[in-house]
C-alpha cells in the first residue's frame, strides 16, 4: 500500500469519526429547542434530496429504478434512518453524549449476534466474549461502576433506547446484502428516500397526539448551525469520508476507526468541563479494546479459509451503513 493512500485514507477516516463524535454533544444542543421527531425528518429529508441529487448525478436517472424492490428498500430505510435516529435521539434526551457514542462503538460486535439471529451464521466463541467485554464496558461508563442505579434518573432508559438504535442500524447495514447489484451510494440514497413516508407520517402522528408540537420558524433559526452540522458534516460529509477511506485502506483496517467516535465524544466533553471518573475511562478502554482484538481475530481469520474472510468482511461492515461498501452510519 502506497504511504500516500495510507495517510489520506487515515486521514478521511479520521475526520469521519470525528464527525460522527461531534453529533452527539451537537444534538444535546438541539433537542432541548426541536424533538426528535422533526430533527429526524428534517435531517433525512434534506439528506435525502442530496443522495438522490448525488446518485443521479454519479450514476443517471436509471439507477432511481427500484427494480420491483422498493417494499424491501422502504422497510429497511425506516428500520436504518427512522428507526435509527427515533431511538438515539429519544435516548439522548434521558441520557449523555458519551454513553450514545460508547453504545455506537460496539456496531461491530453486535453485528455478529444479528447476523447469527437473522442468517444463522454463528459467530466465534471469542467474538461472543469480545461483546461480553464490550458490553461491561458500556456499563462501566453508563453506571460509573454502580450497577444498581443503572436505571436511575431515567438514564438507563435512554441508553437503553440507544441501544435499540444501534442494532436497527446494524439490520439496515446487513440488510444491503439482498441488494447486491446495487452500488453503496444506490443502496443508501434510495433507502434513505424511502424511509421519508414513515419519517413524516411518524413525525405527524405525534404532532396530531400532542406529543411534541410544530417548531416554529424561529426555533429551526436558533439551532441552525446545529443541523447544518448534523445534516452536513454528519450525514453527508462522514459518509462520503467514510466510504472514500475505506477505499483506500479496505474494511478491515477501516473499521478500527470507528474507535475514534468515542474518542472525540469524551474529548469535546472534557473541553466543556465535564469531569469523568476513571472507572469510566477503565470502561471506554474496554470497550476499545474488544473492538481492537476482536479485530485482529478477524484478521487470523481471513488468512485462513474463504469462508472465513466473508465472516469477517461481514463483521467489519457493520457501522458502515449500507452494503459492502455502503454509504453512511446514520
């Protein structure tokens, strides 16, 4: 691998894990102005546009073509954006940016449990206790090492909904296999279009309940910056750096970077003058850590049979978004 494609493809994968790292503090900013509701439809509804504008600019009009699949399409573009973003933006309102980002960072690893449940492919006995270990690290951050208050103050809850989130972007991510003959940047904008019907009609049941009320034009005006962030440095920018990184480098060494989300997260908390504990650190570096070994278990693994590469390859996708090779993580 040439130095110079080694430190751009560094370099895009970089700043698409920060980018991501910066959406969650960015959203705690939001959410006390717009529910996540209407950040959700706003955020993909305009995301949604630029894909498609993105799309037929790459690949023409005909790759708008559903080819008698957009009932499958739609049905994985709500569980992967709607869903996705419903359950994490709920979650943070209950809970903090740095347990959204530590959940997030174990995609990875509970790709492997999913993928087992949906396709029976059985994961390794290691990779199974790899997301043991990143899992005590997540409560090691999420309770600071007291496990009985870990519902206490509703946080629990939030993280709990986050978690919910991160595995119906993991469905969304192996869903892209069904779709084979589709290109990363096909399978995302169209499911991300797809998703709009029941993003808005969502976003309208609960307006119509009185469960969270229209933002007026002033509210949207006052978080502006924030949602251009989250539209485009989070969803556009770190998807096309994600995916272009990947390129360069390939999955396996690309996937180590999703470590970097939670890197950031912690990093900009400190800077507001959040004060962590060290069992929560002890806790990120668990999480790290089983993400790292797990890994390099992929990577024994790829050197020895065919069968096993695939299972790597799959595992590795799993915070990408799409197909091998997708567009985005959320």
């Amino acid at each position: 691998m040439k130095a110079t494609n080694l430190l751009r493809g560094a370099g895009l994968l970089l700043l698409a894990a920060t980018a991501w790292g910066g959406l969650f503090p960015v959203s705690m900013v939001t959410l006390p102005v717009l529910d996540p509701f209407h950040i959700t439809a706003i955020r993909y509804g305009i995301t949604a546009i630029v894909f498609i504008g993105l799309l037929t600019l790459a690949e023409g009009p005909r790759a708008l073509n559903l080819e008698g699949r957009g009932l499958r399409a739609a049905s994985l573009g709500t569980v992967g954006f709607g869903g996705f973003s419903l359950t994490v933006f709920i979650g943070l309102q209950y809970s903090r940016p740095e347990h959204g980002a530590i959940i997030m960072a174990t995609q990875p690893l509970i790709a492997a449990v999913v993928a087992w449940w949906l396709r029976g492919v059985r994961p390794e006995r290691a990779t199974l206790a790899f997301l043991g270990v990143a899992l005590l690290g997540v409560l090691l951050v999420v309770t600071k090492g007291h496990f009985t208050g870990l519902f206490a103050g509703g946080t629990g809850l939030g993280d709990v909904l986050m978690f919910i989130g991160a595995v119906c972007w993991v469905v969304y991510t192996l869903g892209a296999a069904d779709f084979p003959s589709w290109s990363p940047l096909r399978y995302t904008a169209l499911t991300c279009a797809l998703s709009l019907p029941a993003i808005f009609g969502l976003t309208a049941l609960a307006t119509a309940t009185g469960y969270v009320s229209t933002p007026s034009a002033g509210d949207i005006e006052s978080v502006g910056w924030q949602l251009a962030y989250t539209i485009g440095i989070a969803s556009v920018l770190g998807v096309l750096c994600w995916n272009a990184g990947n390129k360069l480098l390939g999955v396996t060494n690309g996937v180590l970077f999703i470590n970097f989300v939670p890197v950031t997260v912690f990093a900009i908390r400190i800077a507001e003058g959040h004060r962590f504990q060290p069992i929560e650190f002890i806790g990120a570096a668990l999480v790290i850590g089983a993400l790292i070994a797990n890994n390099l278990l992929a990577r024994r693994a790829a050197a020895s049979t065919p069968s096993d590469r695939r299972r790597e390859r799959g595992l590795a996708l799993s915070l990408r978004g799409g197909s091998p090779k997708p567009e985005g993580c959320g």
